[in-house]
C-alpha cells in the first residue's frame, strides 16, 4: 500500500509540474526544460509529436529550433 501512494504521489506532482509549466513558461523556455530533460528526445521523435507535447505548432517549434541552434553558435 506504502508503494501505490508513493507512485501515486510522484505522478500527481508530475502532472503539477506540467500543468504549471504550460501555464507559466514560454514555449522557448519549455523545449529548453524538454531538451535538459531529454537531452537525444529530437532524434528519437518524430518533430510534430514534440510540438503536440509543448502545446506549439509544427512552425512554432521549428522557429524556437532554429533561435536555439543559432544562438549557440
């Protein structure tokens, strides 16, 4: 019983944090927090699975892409 709280605790802060993150984040600022998360997600998925996750158009997410990659450089 301990271990089904447990679970059900860190999935519901989870949930938390994505729900504030989505409200309180910029998109930039969440592909950011995405990639820290899972640094090789981009080459596992497909790109318009990603801009589903972060609630952003295909477009959107490779405007953000593109700012990302050439800022780096």
């Amino acid at each position: 019983m301990d271990l089904r709280c447990l679970i059900a605790e860190h999935l519901l802060s989870q949930a938390r944090a994505r729900y504030t993150d989505l409200h309180r984040a910029t998109p930039l600022e969440r592909y950011e927090l995405l990639l820290r998360r899972c640094p090789g997600i981009a080459r596992h998925l497909p790109l318009n699975a990603i801009a589903s996750f972060l609630c952003v158009t295909p477009q959107q997410l490779s405007r953000i892409r593109k700012a990302v990659t050439f800022s780096e450089k």
